[in-house]
C-alpha cells in the first residue's frame, strides 16, 4: 500500500509505503486534515506500480475505512505477440475513459509476462491499455497501446501489439 499526500499551501508532500496484515488492513495514525490517496501497489524485481486507489478526506481525528476493490464484472485476458520473448516483462496500464467516479480509480494496473496479463472487475466502458517494456537495463524499450470497449461482465481477450 502507499499512502499520498499532495502538497499544499500549509503542508509539504508526504508519501507512506505500508504493509498490510493478513486481512488487507493498515493503519496510519495523527493524520493532518487534508487530502490523501490511498493506493494498492504491485510489486516487481524491477519495481512498482500502482492499481487501486481512492481519495480520502481527513478532515477530523477519527477512523476512515477505504476499500480498495475493483467495482466491475469483467476479466480482461491480454496477450502480446509471439515474437515478444518469454522473459520479457510489460507493466500495463489501464484507465476507464470518459467517467469519473468521486475519489475512485478510474486507473488499473497489471504486469504482462510470459506473453499474458489479466485485469480483473473491470467496470463496462472504453479502456486504454498502455504497455511499457520494464527493466532498468534494456536500450530500447518496446511499448504498446490499445483501447478496448469492455462489456458489463464476462472474459474478454484482446492481443495487444508493441513495438
């Protein structure tokens, strides 16, 4: 998990990586009124990305729950093309386009390897993939970037070409 703070004119940029219990839970304790995006994070030998997230609103000392779930009904199952080698590895980005949802992600995120990735509950709408080759050492890295138009429920697999 990481927590955001943006800056602001009474407070600097502040930024937490947590871990969470066996439930998923954490805690974050003596907050300063203000806005903080929570977000779930992949991690990755080369890295990190960010999935799930919400705004929150600290605005007075007491417990706020966020849930971090995906709010649709639908698995997308990504291929890429069989001349991408097998060790190679993509992160993948997704967002809903033209939707906003009061604090919510709108942003999903997966790691392609072995040629496949897969995004779960996805909610109905136009989605744009955006695929970057990872790996701090590569000279040239490969992307890709398809927009998808996901149904209300159901798999659906698309073949996504980089370059």
């Amino acid at each position: 998990m990481n927590v955001d703070r943006p800056p602001t004119d009474t407070l600097a940029p502040r930024d937490w990586d947590l871990v969470t219990d066996a439930h998923g839970r954490f805690e974050l304790v003596d907050l300063a009124p203000g806005t903080y995006d929570v977000m779930r994070v992949i991690r990755e030998e080369w890295g990190a990305m960010h999935d799930l997230s919400q705004r929150v609103e600290i605005t007075e000392a007491r417990v706020y729950d966020v849930e971090l779930r995906p709010r649709g009904a639908t698995t997308l199952v990504g291929r890429l093309p069989s001349t991408v080698a097998t060790d190679a590895c993509f992160s993948v980005s997704a967002e809903l386009q033209g939707s906003e949802r009061n604090g919510q992600s709108l942003w999903r995120g997966a790691v392609a390897k072995n040629g496949r990735f897969e995004l779960d509950g996805l909610e109905a709408g136009r989605w744009s993939l955006l695929l970057f080759e990872s790996g701090l050492a590569l000279p040239q890295r490969r992307s890709g970037r398809l927009d998808v138009d996901v149904p209300a429920s159901g798999t659906i697999t698309v073949d996504v070409d980089v370059k």
